[in-house]
C-alpha cells in the first residue's frame, strides 16, 4: 500500500458567507487475506486444516470534504497586514533542557509561550 494517495476532485459552485458545502466524498475500499499455519502440518491435504487458519479484513474509508468560505474584506492601499495565525511561534525554541531548567513560569496567555 503506497504511502500517499492523492485524489482530485473538481467543482464551482456559488455560496453565500459561511454557508457549508460537501465537496465530494471518496470512498476507497480494500481486501486483505492471510494464511497461519503451523510450518509443515499445515500443508497435509487432510490434517493440514487442523494446523491453520484463514482471515479475511476488509476495509471501507470514506473521506468527506467539507467547504465553509469566509469573505474576507480587502485592505485599504498603504495599510499594514496583519498578524499571520501561529507568527507568535515563528522563534520558539522547544528544546527540552531550556523548557526544564530556565523556565521562569512567565507564561503568556495569548499563546501559551514563556515570555
């Protein structure tokens, strides 16, 4: 089984501001059969059946894309952009010895880091 699958899938429709929209849904299946048999006595015509077992899984994921638009109103010519989500973290150091031994317990509230 690769590691990645990639699915496209296309479409246009008009909604209005925070309305939702189902995408698409893709449904992947798939079949898996084994054999267990004790090295040997599983092979015998007859005997063998006692000295194995047969599985069978069978798989069904589906995968539902849910659309939900927010419009976003345009900025004025010169102004400044806002803060991008998570810019708070663009330096956070996570190493384990700083976060165990100097940490002074000065956290902020907006984000959860140490100031």
């Amino acid at each position: 089984m690769p590691a990645l699958n990639i699915r496209r899938t296309d479409t246009s429709i008009a909604l209005a501001d925070g309305e939702s929209f189902v995408v698409s849904g893709l449904i992947s299946s798939s079949n898996v059969g084994a054999v267990d048999k004790f090295p040997g006595l599983g092979d015998i015509p007859i005997l063998g059946a006692f000295f194995r077992s047969s599985q069978i899984q069978r798989n069904e994921r589906e995968l539902l894309m849910i659309v939900t638009p927010h419009l976003v109103q345009p900025l004025a010519v010169n102004a400044q952009l806002p803060s991008l989500p998570g810019e708070g973290l663009r330096n956070y150091d996570p190493s384990f010895p700083r976060l165990l031994f100097m940490e002074r317990g000065n956290f902020d509230r907006s984000n959860g880091l140490s100031q």
